[in-house]
C-alpha cells in the first residue's frame, strides 16, 4: 500500500509514518523542508510544483498539517495562521489530486470534534451540526475543502479527531505535569465532557479508513468520553497524586485568552461510523490508557 502523508513530520504524522513502514507500506512525507533522518518530497504546502507527481497511484493521501491551536494566546495573527496552515495544504492537495493521472483512491483529511464547538450535555455523532465559534467555523471550512475531492472520484474521509493520549507529545503531559507537582484538578466547573482517544487506536483508524469505503466526516475517539472533573480524578489515581485544586473559568481567561473556550468546551462525541464498522478499540476506557501511557 502507497500512502502519502502531508504534515508527517508532526506529533500524529510521525508515529503515523513509522506505523506504516512497520507494517510493510510505502510511505511518501510532503515536507515544508528536506529531512535528515527519511527522505521526503519538498513543498510549500499552499501550490502546485513537482511534488504532486508523488500523489500518483497512491492508495491514500492522508493530511494533517496544522499548526497548534493552543499554543499561546490568540490574536488576528494568530488565528489567521491556525487557518491557513489548515485551508491552503488542504486546498493544494485538492488541485494536485484534479491533475493526478492516476488518482490516490482516498483522501484522509484531519479535522477536528471543535467541529461542534460546546454542546453541553448533547450526543454528538457524524451526523450533528456545528457550532458557531471559531474553531466550529474553521472546521466546516476545513472540510469543505477535502469534500471538493470527491467530484474528482477520490472519496474524501474528515477524520475529526478529539483530544489525543500518548506517550510522549500530545495533551496528556501538559495535563499530568500539575498533578505530579500534587497541584492537579478539574477545569472551570468540571462538568464539561472530553472526547479522547489513544494515538494506538488513532492510527488503527487511520489504516482502516484507508482500506473502507466510509466517506465524509468520520469522529475518531473513543466510545467513552468522560467529564473533566473525572477525567481529573482519573489521572490522580493512576500517577497516586492528589486532585484538590480546581482552576476557575476566569483564570483559564486570563492566562489563556479565548484559547480557555477550547479548553473548557463540551463535546461529547461518539464515533459512530467507525464502531458500526466493526473497529475494535484497543483502549476504550480512560483508566486502561492512562495505566498504558503512565506507569
């Protein structure tokens, strides 16, 4: 299997790449730079250029460039960045697949559950609507984008991809580094409900969607979301800390700015395509995936 990946130098696109090599895959990086440890095709991730021969009969072209959205505060600039580091490799690889002789048969395309911004206590599956914050509008955006593949004939998958756990890199070091420190708890009231999944069952849905003939947005997470002030309690009994300091909504506002509305956002999201699918998870629950990634 040929998969070309676009933003595999990343936290997801890295463990992605070695994944697919371990499993025997020729694998294709679209990289902004020339790498010193695996080669990769250069691009600037907004036009056209020789790199789009590398898109020829590829199985899939899986995409996950973007820049952070909870580094530092956000500003015009900022968020401007978070969009075009999102829209235009998206739009790029779009045009490239329309000049593909040889069409990849899929285009996997990152998304994100900030799709339906805070919804409260709402069961959020494929089929819900967005919400109307920034991140909710830049994700209908974003997909709108990697749906203009299928009138090429390539079946576009929008893989909206709730808060990652892993070993290293993602959300659960910045997470666990209070709690270690005995100063960890929930945020704002607690009661707002977190949508995760394990980079392990990540990357199997990302495999799995490539040989699937599901299409349009797909929720990668995992079938148990769970509450903030739970997920807190959770993480304080695997690491044997305490969880006593709870953060207030208007601290996350002024340390954070508006980034504090991501963070303290509800979304709880099912991912209903892929379970009826038969995909089998190999971390369900919070308690087992913590257990993995922290002991």
């Amino acid at each position: 299997m040929k998969l070309v990946i676009a933003g595999g130098t990343g936290f997801i696109g890295e463990r992605l790449r070695q994944a697919a090599i371990s499993k025997g895959h020729e694998v294709v990086i679209l990289s902004r730079r020339s790498q010193r440890d695996f080669p990769a095709v250069v691009w600037d991730a907004k036009s056209s250029g020789e790199w789009q021969s590398a898109l020829e009969k590829a199985d899939a072209v899986v995409n996950l460039c973007g820049t952070s959205i909870v580094e530092g505060r956000w500003n015009v600039r900022q968020k401007k960045q978070i969009y075009d580091s999102r829209i235009l490799p998206t739009r790029a690889l779009v045009a490239a697949l329309s000049q593909a002789q040889e069409k990849p048969k899929a285009l996997i395309n990152a998304s994100a559950i900030g799709f339906y911004g805070d919804r409260g206590e709402e069961e959020l599956d494929e089929s819900s609507k967005p919400g109307d914050d920034f991140l909710a509008k830049l994700c209908v955006d974003w997909e709108r984008e990697a749906l203009m593949a299928q009138s090429l004939g390539v079946r576009a998958v929008c893989l909206r991809v709730g808060m990652v756990l892993s070993k290293e890199g993602g959300a659960l070091g910045r997470l666990a580094f209070p709690f270690r420190l005995g100063l960890g708890g929930h945020l704002g009231n607690g009661r707002q409900w977190m949508s995760w999944i394990a980079v392990e069952d990540l990357l199997e849905v990302i495999f799995s969607l490539v040989n699937s003939d599901l299409l349009g947005p797909v929720n990668a997470v995992s079938p148990n979301p769970i509450r903030n002030s739970d997920f807190a309690l959770t993480l304080s009994q695997t690491l044997k800390r305490p969880a006593w300091i709870s953060t207030p909504k208007w601290v996350l506002n002024c340390a954070v700015g508006e980034v504090s509305s991501v963070i303290l956002s509800s979304q709880r999201a099912f991912p209903k395509k892929i379970a009826a699918s038969g995909f089998k998870f190999q971390f369900e629950d919070l308690s087992s995936a913590l257990n993995f990634y922290l002991k």
